[in-house]
C-alpha cells in the first residue's frame, strides 16, 4: 500500500478555506496527482484540507472520507505564558537547534519546550488515530513496525490530505522519528506530496519505505 499524503494549499487560516492561490495549486496538485493509480481519498475534517482534496476528488470521480484524528494540531501553553513563540512547533525546534538542543532525543515530550505545550496531546490523538486508521486498512502496529495482515497484487494507492503539523506527527510516528526533528527536517510547501510505501506481502512486519518527500514541482511555476 501507498499513503500519498499532501498538504492543502495556500489557506485563509481565519475562514479555514483556500485562497485563489490555494486553489490554482489544489488544481496543479490534482493534475499531478492523476497518474498516481489512487484507489482512496481521505481528507482532514479541516476546511483547507477538505478543499484541496475535492479537487483531486472530482477529477478522479471518487468520494472524499474524513479521518478527524488529522486536524492541524493545536500548540501553546497549558498553564503558563512562558513558552517560546507561544510554542509554535517549527519556532520552536530552530530555538532548540540553535540551542544544541538534540532533536533525535525520544523523550523530547519531557524536555523544557514541550514538557508545557498542548501540541504535545494533539500529536499524541495523531499517533494513536493514525495506528487506528491503518489498523482498518490492514496494517497492525507491532512494537515500532506494521505487519501486514493481507497480501496485496499490486501496492493500493490512497491519498490523504492535511496539514503540515498533522502530517509531521504522522511521518514521525510511522517511521520512528521523533516529531522535532521531523518538524526542523520536512518543511512541507503548499500542497507538497510526501508517499510511504508500506509491505505488499502477508504477515511480513516491516518499517515503510520513504518513496518520496515534498514534491511540490507542479506549483512552482504559478500563474
């Protein structure tokens, strides 16, 4: 199976929609998205996302289903002011780089950035979701790897559209990095795709191939 995920396009973050930038780039993205074989769409409950999706949707004639669990995430203090950037997550691992701070570290959810910031719940209901929604698609998380629970002929091809903290959170999770570091080393563009290729055979218990990371050629060139 691949996950091509994609990020939505250039948004209105306060109406939760795509600009008409966005829009152009949602069309570009569908265009590139044609030949990709995709089986599936699921898209974010969130406006942005939802809309970049439809245009791949109403090119391909296939619905669109929802996965709640990958709503951009919510970031800031608990219960005090006193986080950088108000906790902003890509703020904040650029202050931890330059800090000498070691962004591979596993226990970042304990360290002084994060041990306050309510991004660390939202990645938390990401992982968890994510483990749910494969686990329905046929692959079981066992320790830190899938085992693949049918054999396929062909990889599926199934596209999910969100956002760019969501997806980090996602990427992190499936391939054991840990979400800083995720964050500081996949700057994800507007509607740039990122695919994981995941095990055809039955039974075998492997970690995802990265396939491919942020291709966003087809908006580089916009009207």
């Amino acid at each position: 199976m691949r996950i091509i995920i994609v990020r939505h396009g250039e948004p209105d973050y306060q109406k939760d929609c795509l600009t008409g930038t966005g829009r152009i780039q949602a069309a570009r993205a569908a265009q590139r998205l044609r030949g990709e074989g995709i089986e599936e769409i699921w898209s974010s409950t969130m406006g942005r996302a939802y809309e970049t999706a439809e245009a791949t949707a109403d090119l391909l004639g296939l619905p669109i289903r929802k996965l709640e669990c990958m709503r951009e995430l919510y970031w800031g203090s608990i219960d005090r002011p006193e986080l950088y950037q108000d906790g902003h997550p890509w703020d904040t691992v650029d202050q931890m780089a330059r800090s000498g701070v070691d962004l591979t570290d596993k226990d970042w959810r304990k360290g002084p950035y994060f041990c306050n910031n309510r991004v660390v719940e939202s990645v938390g209901i990401v992982e968890k979701g994510i483990d749910e929604w494969l686990a329905s698609l046929g692959y079981e998380r066992n320790g830190s790897y899938y085992r693949h629970l049918k054999a396929e002929d062909k990889h599926r091809s199934i596209a999910l559209f969100c956002h760019g903290g969501s997806s980090s959170a996602m990427i992190g999770h499936i391939l054991n990095l840990p979400f800083p570091y995720v964050c500081a080393m996949l700057h994800v563009e507007f509607t740039g795709i990122t695919i994981l290729r995941f095990e055809r055979r039955e039974g075998a218990c492997t970690l995802p191939c990265l396939e491919l990371a942020n291709d966003w050629k087809h908006i580089l060139e916009e009207g």
